[in-house]
C-alpha cells in the first residue's frame, strides 16, 4: 500500500472489548497501535490481565486484516506516561508521512482521554480524536436481574442469565453494540479556508441548518460553472464534516446540513 494512504488508529484496551474496534472499519484504517496497562501486582491485577487477554486477542483478529499492529504499553493513570507515549506514536507516524491518526478516547481512562485531547491540540490538522457512545451496558443487565424478585426465586433461571452475562463479558466485555461515533475537535482548531469559512457563515444564517440547494444559490458566483462548483463544494463539505462541526442528512429527495452540537458551540470562533 502507498505510504501516504496510511490511517492509523490509537486504541486503548479496556474492559469493552469491542468498541475498541469500533471506528477502524468506518475511518478505513490500515494501522492500528493498541494501548494496554502496565502490568500490576496489587488488587488492580485481575483486571488488568483481563485488559491484557483482551488486547492480545485483538491484536490476533487485527493481523488478518490490517497491515501493522503494535501493543504499547503505559501506566494509563499518569499524565506525563500518557502523554510521553502518544507523542512517540504520533513522531514515529509523522517522520512516516501518516495521513491520518484516530485516537478512540472511550475505552480507557479518562487521563488517558484527557491526554489525547491535549495531543490533538498540538496537531489540529492530523489527529483527530473519537468518543464511541453506547446504552448498552452489561452492568445495568446485572441491576436488571438482581432486582427482578420473582426471578431470584427461581434460583437456576438466575444463575443461567448472570452466566450469560459472565460470557458475554468474556467475550466483548462490558458493552456491546449498537455503537455511535462522535469526532471530537480537540483546539486549536483547524485553520479553515475562506470557502470553508463562508459555508460556515451560511448555514449559520440560516439557523445552523440549510438545504444543498439553497447553500449553493447563496455561495455560487455567477460566472462559474454549477458543475465545477458543485465538486468544489462537495470537497469543502466533506473536509469540514470530517472535522465534525457539520452533519449531513437526507430529508426526501433534500440533502441538509446542520451545525454539530460542537459547531454550534464554537461556530462563532471558526468563522
């Protein structure tokens, strides 16, 4: 594969096995950096070596179907470790020419995320951090059971549904799909160009949302060709909508754009 078409993905490892993998299909990534916890000796141990057992069947499945995938390790409750790692990865990617790099910052710890975050704020325009966002959680199956009465007295229907909580625990960890992915834009933000801009100060003209048809009418010149506009304005909209300020839907035979949660929070700043 040529080099410059390499996306990496960070991942880090814990106990929700797979929203790890959530985004690698979506983002097309070719090169995946799995992020897992030191090793621990105290009452951390068990679960750290489930986080471990994870990643490394992870990693197997990834090999089939990726071209590189490397298990890094940090102590993902210090600050400086986090950041000390992902600024290696990210060097490392760099002097590689990597086109872009998705860090998922929803299965680890919240230092680790918070890492990210400030990493992505020293490279706008490369690095592009993502939360995955479940209502699925085995947790709140086990609250379910343990406070449904009528099945506790019946003492082997209890113990199959927390054995099949316990499976599915070893199997995918503690959530499991469906699965939404939200790109956060870490700041600075992106220096956007003055097209880009100018879409931007439409669609806000018009209440944060606004058709195809009718952005175009309000940002085309007249001495150019619908067609070549329309391609140029087709770039510019994938480029901001990448970025995550900008959503794209259908309404009908009518293409919207609306502003982001994040758009309209820092639309005034991007334009």
């Amino acid at each position: 594969m040529n080099i410059q078409n390499r996306l990496v993905m960070i991942a880090p490892v814990g106990l929700e096995k797979d929203r790890v993998l959530a985004g690698f299909k979506k983002f097309g990534v070719t090169d995946v950096y799995l992020i897992q916890s030191e090793p621990k000796q105290n009452s951390e141990k068990p679960l750290a070596d489930n986080v471990r057992k994870f990643a490394q069947e992870i990693k197997e499945y990834l090999e089939k179907i990726m071209n590189f995938v490397s298990i890094k390790e940090t102590n993902i409750t210090d600050l400086k470790s986090c950041l000390s790692l992902l600024k290696r990865i990210v060097t490392k990617e760099c002097e590689n020419n990597v086109n872009k790099i998705y860090i998922n910052i929803s299965t680890s710890s919240k230092i680790f995320a918070i890492a990210s975050i400030y990493i992505a704020g020293l490279y706008p325009n490369l690095i592009i951090p993502f939360y995955v966002k479940t209502t699925n959680y085995l947790i709140q199956e086990i609250i379910d059971i343990l406070k449904d009465e009528e099945l506790k007295k019946n003492r082997e229907e209890f113990m199959k549904k927390l054995n099949t909580i316990k499976e599915d625990f070893e199997k995918n960890g503690w959530t499991k799909g469906d699965y939404q992915i939200n790109l956060i834009p870490a700041l600075p933000f992106r220096e956007f160009t003055n097209f880009q801009r100018n879409i931007l100060k439409v669609i806000i003209s018009h209440g944060n949302k606004i058709k195809m048809q009718d952005l175009m009418n309000n940002l085309k010149k007249d001495q150019i060709k619908e067609r070549s506009f329309r391609s140029k304005l087709s770039y510019a909209l994938t480029k901001i909508i990448d970025y995550g300020v900008i959503k794209k839907s259908k309404r009908g035979k009518d293409v919207i754009f609306n502003l982001t949660e994040i758009g309209e929070i820092f639309s005034k700043f991007l334009v």
